[in-house]
C-alpha cells in the first residue's frame, strides 16, 4: 500500500511539474506573440471590413507587419466576449495584440476616408481626386509633389514627383496634410519597385528614365502580357535612335500641357505638335514620367522582352491585342489587314 502511495505521489509531482512547466511556456509564449514586432511600421491605417472573421483580420495584421501571430489573434478573439467592430482605423504602433483589440473593440472615432488613384493617372488627375475625395486641395497637392525637398529626399531628378507616386487604394484622414499625403504615396511606390527589382545599383538618373518609360507603356498597354514585349520595342528604338513615337506622350502633350480635353483620335497634326514630351517630334525619352506606372508596367521596364520587334499596332479593340512586326511594311501591311476585317463585320 506504501508502495502504490508513493507511485501516485510521483506521478502527481510530475503532472504537477508539467502544468507548472506548460504555464510557463504559455506564459512566455503569450508574452512573446502579444508583444509588437521589432520593426513596426509606425502610424499605419487599417481597414476592418464588415463580416470579416478574426482569423482573417489577425492574417491581415500578420502579413502588414502589426502582430506576430494570426493565431494568437484568433485565441484572443476566441477567449474575448467583446467583438470587434468594422471601420477604418489609425494603428500608432507598436502596440500588442491586447491593445490592438481595444482600439477594435472601441470602433473607429475618426473614420479614414478611402481613396483609389488609378494606374495610369497624371499628378493633376490625381490631385482632382484627392480634393475630390475631401482628403487635401489640389493646390496643396501639387505643391507638395513639386516641393524640392521631398524631391530631394526620394533622389528624384525631375522638377515634380510625377511617375514615383504609386497608384493605389490608400485611407488618409479627411483634411489631411498634402506633404504627408504625397510622402505616403512615394514611400508605397519605392517599396513595391524594390519588391520588383534590385535597384540599388541604379543611378537616380537611370531609375528617372526607367521610370519614365515604364510611365509610357503603362499608357499603351491593355493586355498584361503584351506590357513587357512593348517595353522591348521602345528599348529597342531607343537603341537604334528612331523616334519612340508614342501615341501616350502626344496625349499628354494635349491634356496636361495644353490644357485641352481628351483627344478621340490622334492626327498628324497632333503628332507635329512642338514639344518635349512629344516624342513623334523629338529623340529619346520625354523629359520626364507622363503617368503613374503600376506594377506591370514597372517590372515591364525594368525587364523587358527581348526581341527584334520595332513596331505595334492595335488589331482587336475588343481584347486590347497589338500585332508586333520587325519592320514597317509589315507593320503597314497589319494595318491594313484590321481595317479590311473590320470593313467585313
């Protein structure tokens, strides 16, 4: 019987050990996964949509660097009464996991406003849609991305931050300051281009010019799959010496710099305008970006495709297709083909 008493103490001692052993290992653990991550991003906007789970909110968290742990997140949400509320909110991180649900929990005070700039779009559109949206003044807008220390600070060349502010869905507080505004947009625009390609060896002059044409192809392109082979063709010109000849730049001569509506159609006379930035008339590269290239038309000039192709032209409006030839009576030829297939429908 002293025998079996002493085997029932043993085994209590060590189950007691072992719980004793997993609440400090959970302890630690909870310590660890609550706390903020070493590098928080600072004060960061972040959206709770309505119906989402907190498995997905917590996986949204972890992929922007504000949590640790999605699952802790998830046991937290499980073990806390209180459910969190959709809205839009500003994070001032670090903070932990605990204090992150209290914010959500509270729901948001001072709702973020939701602005989308478009791939594609000038820095004057862009402004129009953030005076629009009730964020900053086109005014300040446009001053501020001409101002020469911000131009300074992201070591662009050029006389604006035309083409370096990147196109995307971004929440600002309504009223907010146009220098933090465009700082925020540089600051995307810098990560998603590092997130493409190495570009620390480039010169701030030849990021400029990349930056430049990929703000071209962005406005020629209309298949995903097309963006890289005209960045070839252009490269390819550009090699040679022959005009670039983009439809994109006489566009933007016309609407940002003449001041005049959307052209339907491009004329030759169009095409004659005296310009820097028309490059029908003018060698090379424009004097600078004409849009705000996204991620396909980055990478597509950062990493083009090689080929022997010097031409491109649109043969179905319907997909967005161009055919693309070696040299310019096959070019003609293509042109005629798609206006006699579209005499036949």
């Amino acid at each position: 019987m002293h025998r079996v008493i002493k085997i029932i103490g043993l085994i209590i001692a060590v189950f007691t050990t072992l719980a004793a052993l997993c609440a400090v290992l959970g302890a630690g653990g909870y310590w660890y996964f609550n706390a903020p991550p070493p590098e928080a991003p600072g004060s960061v906007p972040f959206e709770v949509y309505k119906g989402e789970t907190a498995m997905a909110v917590g996986k949204r968290l972890e992929e922007a660097g504000l949590i640790k742990s999605r699952y802790l997140w998830y046991i937290l949400s499980r073990l806390d009464s209180q459910h969190i509320k959709a809205g839009v909110y500003r994070l001032e991180t670090p903070a932990s996991q605990r204090e992150i649900r209290s914010v959500f929990v509270a729901g948001a005070k001072d709702p973020l406003k939701r602005v989308t700039i478009p791939e594609g779009v000038t820095l004057k559109k862009t402004a129009q849609i953030l005076e629009e949206t009730g964020i900053c003044s086109d005014e300040e807008f446009l001053s501020a991305a001409q101002n020469p220390e911000i131009l300074k600070e992201y070591r662009v060349p050029g006389e604006t931050m035309e083409g370096f502010l990147y196109p995307d869905t971004y929440l600002f507080p309504p009223e907010y300051p146009a220098r933090l505004v465009v700082k925020t947009m540089a600051d995307t625009f810098f990560r998603r281009l590092e997130s493409l390609t190495d570009i620390s060896a480039l010169s701030p002059d030849d990021l400029y010019r990349k930056v430049t044409l990929a703000s071209i192809v962005e406005r020629e392109y209309r298949v995903d799959d097309e963006a890289k082979v005209m960045s070839g063709v252009f490269y390819n010109r550009l090699n040679i010496g022959m005009p670039l000849q983009s439809c994109a730049t006489v566009e933007y001569v016309i609407t940002e710099i003449l001041g005049k509506p959307h052209p339907e159609v491009i004329y030759n006379k169009d095409t004659e305008i005296k310009n820097p930035y028309n490059t029908y008339v003018m060698p090379g590269l424009p004097p600078g970006p004409i849009s705000a290239p996204g991620s396909i038309a980055l990478e597509a000039a950062f990493n083009p495709a090689t080929s022997d192709y010097l031409y491109f032209r649109l043969v179905d409006t319907s997909t967005g297709r161009h055919y693309f030839s070696k040299t310019f009576d096959d070019h003609i030829k293509a042109g005629l083909l798609y206006v006699k297939g579209n005499r036949k429908s």
